[in-house]
C-alpha cells in the first residue's frame, strides 16, 4: 500500500502531465488533449468543493481506515451546502 492519499493524488497529477507530455512528443494530439483535459477538469474540484478525485480512489483501492473523513469532506463541501434559488 503506498503512502498517505496526497502523496498518491500527487503522483496520479503527475502521471497525468507526464502522460500528456509524452502523447505530444510521440505525436497523438487526441491523447495530449484528453490527458491533460482530465487533469485541468479534476485539479479545481478539491478548492472549489472540497472533492478530491485522487483521495476518493485512494480509499476505494486500499480501503484506508484514516479515509474516513472524505464522506465528511464530500457532505460538508460549499457545493452541498448552497440554497437552491428558489
């Protein structure tokens, strides 16, 4: 199992960049762009909502027991949390 979820989220953000760079140097412009694409959608999630794409898969894979509070990240975030205009 490997370290803590940031660490794993780190490394999964950068798979992701090196993923990208390399499509753009062997020449596959659609990978360039989806790899980087995926990366730029899930980057703003975890300031934005408090959601952490890589943590989420951190606990489904290794089913972490100090994971516990990212239910409670995902329920508390500012995305849940606002009123819906009426």
């Amino acid at each position: 199992m490997p370290g803590r979820p940031e660490p794993f989220t780190q490394g999964i953000g950068l798979a992701f960049g090196v993923l990208g760079a390399l499509a753009w140097v062997v020449g596959v412009p659609t990978a360039t762009v989806v790899s980087v694409g995926l990366l730029a959608a899930a980057a703003p999630l975890e300031p934005m909502s408090a959601v952490c794409l890589g943590c989420v898969a951190y606990r489904f894979l290794w089913e972490c027991g100090g994971c516990t509070d990212i239910n409670v990240r995902l329920w508390s975030s500012p995305a849940s949390s606002v009123p819906a205009r009426s």
